[in-house]
C-alpha cells in the first residue's frame, strides 16, 4: 500500500458511507424536496428550483475552498461540525416564514454539508480501493434512498411542509455523530505533507466537466420528476411507487459497479452513461404513459450512481493525492445547482417536454468531455 494511502478499517468505511448519503441527499430527494416548495408552500417551479439551487451553490463554494486545502483540513473535525451546522440550519429552514430567511438558509446547509463531503470524498480517494469504497458508498446510498423516499411523502403529507426539513435535520445529525465517533483520522492532515504537489492534469478537468454535465441532466430532470407524474394525472401513490422503486433500483448500480471494475473500461463507461442518462430524460419528460414514466424514471438516478463510480475511479487513477476528489462535490453539484432552477425556467416557459431537448444538448457536451479525459494514458495501479 502507498504511503498516501488512509487505512480503511470498517468503523471508517461506515462513516464514509453515512457521510455520503447525508452529503449526497440531493441526488434523493430533490423530487421530495422541490415538490414540496411547490406543493405545500405554494411557491412556483422557478422559486422551488431557486431554493434547492442555493443549498447545491452553498455545496459548491464550500467544496471549492476545500478542495485545494484539503490536505491541511482534519476531515474527522470538518465532517461532523459541517453536518451538525447543516442541522442546525435546516431546523431554521423548518421554523422560517418567509422566502428570503429560507434562502439564506438553504445556502448556509450546503455550505456546511459540502464541507464535509469534500473532506469525506477526498478521504475515499486517498483509500487503496476508491473505486470499491465509493461502490460502497453508493449501495449505502441506495438503501437510504429507499427508507427516505418510502417514507418521507408520508411523513410530509401528514405533518406538513416543514416536516422536510426536520427530516433532513435528523440525516445531517445522525452523519455529524457517527462522523464524530468513527470517521478515519490521521490521513489527509498527516499525510499531507509529503502528497505530491504536481497539478492537476487537464484530463481529470474535462472529467470533472463531464460529471458537471451529468449533475445538471440529473438534477434538471429529478426536480420535477414528481410533478410531471402529478401534472399528467398519475394517482399521487403510484407516483409514490416509482419513487420507492427508484430506491429500490438504486441498490444495484453501485455493487454492479463494483463487480465489473476490472472488467469494463472506465472510459467506455463515462461515454455511454451519458447517452443513456438523455434517452431516459427524453422518455421522462414526453411519455403520457404511465409506463414509460415509471420505468424511465424508476432507473433514471441509476445511472448516475453507476457511471459517478467509474469516474470516480478514474479520478483516483488520474490524480491519486485525493485533491481533485475533495472537489468532487464542486464536480456534480456545480452542474446540480443549476439545474432545479434551469429546469423551472425551462418548464415556466415552454414546458416540461423541453426538458428533454436540453438534455440530450448537455449529454453531447458530456461525451465530448469525456472522450477528452480518456485520452490520457492512466497510470498504472498502486
């Protein structure tokens, strides 16, 4: 094992992998949350999208300052007070009137959650096997999603709007205490000083272009992937049950990803998850079926989830310091902070089937950055 490598032990990986649900919970919940913002507080798709687009830009900024510092950064303090000040923040969102204290809320939260995923991400990169504890990380993810989207509509359809935000209270503090208690210590702050100092290569910035495409595909789509369903008449539980099999679905992709890693190229992966991610985006935004809603959209998060742990692994291969994986979260969620509001724009104006159109646009973009990232030879294996 190299020297920059930060010992996996199983009280660590689990941390990981709680920290990656609770600083991932955007790619869940964002048909939970902005059909929320719409439906219980009465706000328009566009000012719903801004919202959720404040808390990805706060993620954004924040995974931005950390990632070139990340090696002085002591992820087991960072991680557990960004969740615990993300808590905080969303029990404020929970108990506020207006938009404008809503807003800088949700700023504050991302903020506070992209801190701790940076460091969270960056320490996975740093592992002997970042393309398997990410893998890990997803599947966790995948349960979450399950138990969260099972049982928060409920939980918001009998409690209220701000019931939520005190769910997502409740994630980011379970993340700040096991964080607290078991987060892998003596890695970046240690190690640091001797992790190499060679910048980033151009290939891992085209990487991280594509990931930003697919972030915004994702979240342009996902944000009203609820609302389509209740705007084209489908009963509101059986938009309910795509949602739950959308978790149920989201438990393969990242063990899948896992068993094919040596098996499938890194390279070919990147370039079809985008085409595929459009294709269902397309399906989603233009059937009149439920059929082809529920299946498009029971698969869509998927891919994501599958080809992010490809790329991830790429990253690792291209840049092993964990530098350019603490910004993993500025990768996905500059592209993600986008795409609520750039979906309710869209939507305001022309339309959900538009939607499709301007995904297929940014999926070619994607491909062609990741077609420029596969042409560097990778190096080879620790």
């Amino acid at each position: 094992m190299s020297e920059h490598h930060v010992k996996e032990r199983w009280p660590g990986r689990i941390a990981l992998m709680v920290a990656h649900c609770a600083g991932m919970v955007d790619l869940v919940a964002l048909p939970v949350w902005v059909g929320t913002l719409i439906s219980r507080y009465g706000l328009k798709p566009q000012e719903a999208g801004a919202l959720a687009t404040l808390f990805l830009l706060g993620a954004v900024a924040s995974s931005l300052y950390c990632a070139p510092r990340f090696h002085r950064l002591r992820g087991a303090l960072v991680a557990p007070c960004g969740f615990a000040l993300a808590a905080a923040a969303f029990l404020g969102v929970a108990h506020s009137d207006g938009y404008a204290g809503m807003a800088a809320l949700h700023a504050l939260a991302g903020a506070a959650a992209g801190a701790a995923l940076s460091v969270t991400h960056g320490t996975i990169g740093r592992g002997a096997r970042p393309h398997q504890t990410f893998a890990l990380a997803g599947l966790a993810l995948g349960v979450f999603a399950i138990a969260f989207l099972g049982a928060t509509p409920h939980i918001v359809a009998a409690a209220g709007g701000p019931a939520l935000f005190q769910v997502f209270a409740a994630v980011m503090l379970v993340a700040a205490v096991v964080c607290a208690l078991a987060f892998p210590r003596g890695g970046p702050a240690v190690a640091g000083a001797a992790a190499p100092a060679a910048p980033v290569s151009g290939a891992v910035w085209f990487a991280a272009l594509g990931l930003c495409c697919m972030g915004l595909v994702q979240a342009m789509m996902f944000s009203f992937l609820e609302r389509i369903g209740a705007d084209r008449g489908h009963a509101p539980s059986a938009v309910t049950g795509v949602l739950v099999a959308l978790g149920l679905v989201n438990l393969l992709p990242a063990p899948l990803a896992a068993l094919l890693e040596r098996r499938w190229r890194a390279g070919t992966v990147v370039l079809c998850g985008p085409v595929i991610q459009a294709a269902l985006a397309i399906t989603i935004a233009n059937s009149t079926g439920f059929a082809a809603y529920a299946f498009a959209g029971a698969v869509f998060a998927a891919v994501m989830i599958f080809t992010h742990t490809f790329a991830f692994g790429l990253i690792a291969r291209l840049d092993p310091g964990g530098r350019a994986l603490s910004a993993t979260p500025a990768m996905l969620m500059t592209g993600a902070a986008i795409g609520p509001v750039l979906g309710g724009t869209l939507v305001g104006s022309a339309g959900y089937g538009v939607l499709g159109g301007a995904a297929a646009a940014i999926a070619a973009v994607a491909v062609f950055c990741f077609a420029r990232a596969g042409r560097q030879p990778l190096p080879a294996a620790v």
